[in-house]
C-alpha cells in the first residue's frame, strides 16, 4: 500500500522496566502493602523480558520511513542502542528517550504514575512530535513491510478492530451495577479495555455502539487530542490523577479513535492484518500455532505477545527466537 499522508509520521513507545529497583521502590511507595494489590498494579504490566529490542528492530526494519521513534519512559533507558547499532546503524539517530518529566509539565505534582492510561493522555506534550504518529506497546511488533498508508490515508486514520453493538454496553453495565451493590472499589475492580474503550466512546456522538481496537500499532492525530484536552482541561486532568490503572478511566487512544471517527476522518482496516497471542495462556504447541499463523497468512502485518513474563521458559524461548529470526536484517 502507498504512502498517503502529507505529514511525517512518528512511532511513540512507552516502557518501563519494573525489575529496576529504583522504580520497584518508587511503585512500592505508592501501594498500600496492607491491602491486596489493585488490579493495576499486578507485576505483570511491569515486567518486560526485553521485547522492545525486538519491537524497535521490527520498526526499524518493516518501517524506516518513521521519522521519529519516541521511547516514553519514567529515568529509563531500554537497551535497544547497542542493538540498533549493530543492525540498523543508519536508523539510531531517530530513538529519543521521553521522559515522563517532560509530557508532564505543568502537572508534575502527579508525578510519578505508573498509569499507561495517565501517560496516553499525554502524547500531544512530546516536543516536536509529529502530526501523525502510530503508538505502539513494547509487545507490539511489525512482521512484514509496512507503508505509511496502513496507518494513515491523507487525513484519515485507519483503525483496526470492530464495532461492538449496544446488547455488550448493556451487559457491561449490569455488571458494573453489581460491582457497585457489593462495594467493590474502583481500583480493585478487573481493568477490562472493552470497558475502558467503551467509556471513550461515551465521550463522544458515536452513538450506543463502540469501535474496539485491536492489540495492534494505533494511528492517531496529535491534534485531535491535543484540540479536545484544550477544551476539556479538567477532564484531562482527573484522567492523568490515577498512579495506577483505574476503572474510573477513560482510554485516551481510544477517545482519539471516536472523535476521528465522528468526524469522518477514520475508517477501519483490513482485519486479517493482526495476529494476538496470550504467553500466559497454553503451551509450546500454542505457542507454535500462533507462530505458524502469521507465517501462512502474508497479509499479517502486526503482531503481538501479551504477557510473556507469565509463559514457561520453554514458551519464551519459541516466541524470543523466532522474533530474533523475524527482526534481525537479512
């Protein structure tokens, strides 16, 4: 697919690494050791076996037009540049290191978060960030040559995923109401991105039905975010005010998506450009299946592992080798 877009296009990146004891204290600090962990403070969305080194090659090689590749991070560093000078030598100069410091001006007393949804709604603040930029997970990886156009198309984003209908709003508030009889607190409350996606499409004049995304790289506009926050400083505000992942917030990637969408300025993608596996879930056969998929289907450009920390060795090896073999230049 050709290129469509006038602008230069972006690829922003948030990481961390949980096991670094500076920011395993920090994270400690701010959780109440007398109570059970809050659903958005499980070690698992801090854990990170390195799968950004395989994701910044994946960029790196599938897509070298991005004209930036910003890395969020909270007094970080992933070890991406030795990798990147040993492979894509001529691409290193476009990694730069955003740290949350920097977004954050202006409401640095809600610092530190350890909130990907907090740090989502500060995109717009990175210095010199493009008006086009895909946002990717450090789990997030391109498996095929990418063109600009899989993203955008002149001004209009293209999305990846499917409309869910009202009967899942109804069914998600009902249980919702049930959580709020029995009292269960926010922060304790399962953090599902249906819900979140959902709330964001509320938002906005998309009507009872919801766009949800896949785990995939997501095109987004800076100004669109940047234009509603403006007018809604007090919205962005309570969304940022969460140190950890919460049910009271709304996704601000997906907020994006809708307003695009009400606009007429975002459509939906081919849908077997995606394929999702789960580390924690199954064996090595799994593990192989999912492999085996984005191998046969030469229309998968997108790629994603969650939660690999959670699989056995013997998963971990079969995904870590074939990604080396996937990302490494020919």
């Amino acid at each position: 697919m050709k290129s469509r877009a006038p602008y230069n296009t972006d690829a922003v990146i948030t990481w961390v690494d949980g096991e670094d004891p500076r920011h395993r204290a920090k994270r400690e600090k701010h959780t109440d050791r007398a109570k059970p962990i809050p659903a958005g403070a499980k070690p698992t969305r801090f854990s990170s076996l390195d799968e950004i080194v395989f994701c910044i090659l994946s960029i790196a090689k599938y897509a070298p037009f991005f004209n930036k590749i910003y890395i969020v991070t909270d007094s970080q560093v992933p070890p991406i540049f030795d990798a990147m000078k040993t492979h894509f030598p001529e691409q290193v100069s476009k990694v730069e290191i955003v740290d949350h410091s920097v977004i954050f001006q202006g409401y640095e007393d809600l610092l530190p978060t350890f909130n990907s949804i907090s740090i989502e709604s500060m995109f717009h603040k990175i210095p010199n960030l493009s008006e086009n930029y895909v946002y990717f997970n450090d789990d997030f990886f391109l498996v095929r040559p990418c063109d600009v156009g899989d993203w955008f198309d002149g001004d209009t984003v293209i999305l990846y995923g499917k409309v869910l209908s009202k009967i899942y709003g109804i069914l998600d508030d009902v249980v919702t109401t049930i959580k709020d009889v029995l009292r269960v607190p926010t922060n304790a409350r399962k953090i599902s991105s249906k819900t979140g996606q959902r709330k964001s499409a509320q938002l906005t004049e998309y009507g009872d039905s919801f766009f949800n995304n896949s785990h995939t790289p997501l095109a987004v506009r800076k100004s669109t975010l940047a234009t509603f926050f403006s007018q809604n400083s007090d919205m962005l505000k309570k969304n940022i005010s969460f140190k950890f992942r919460n049910s009271e917030q709304f996704v601000p990637i997906a907020l994006s998506n809708h307003l695009d969408f009400v606009k007429n300025t975002a459509k939906i993608g081919e849908v077997d450009r995606v394929v999702v596996a789960h580390g924690g879930r199954g064996a090595e056969k799994k593990a192989l299946q999912k492999i085996g998929d984005v191998e046969a289907n030469p229309n998968v450009k997108f790629f994603c592992i969650q939660s690999l920390d959670e699989a056995s060795p013997e998963v971990q090896k079969i995904y870590l080798d074939w990604l080396a073999t996937r990302m490494l230049p020919e």
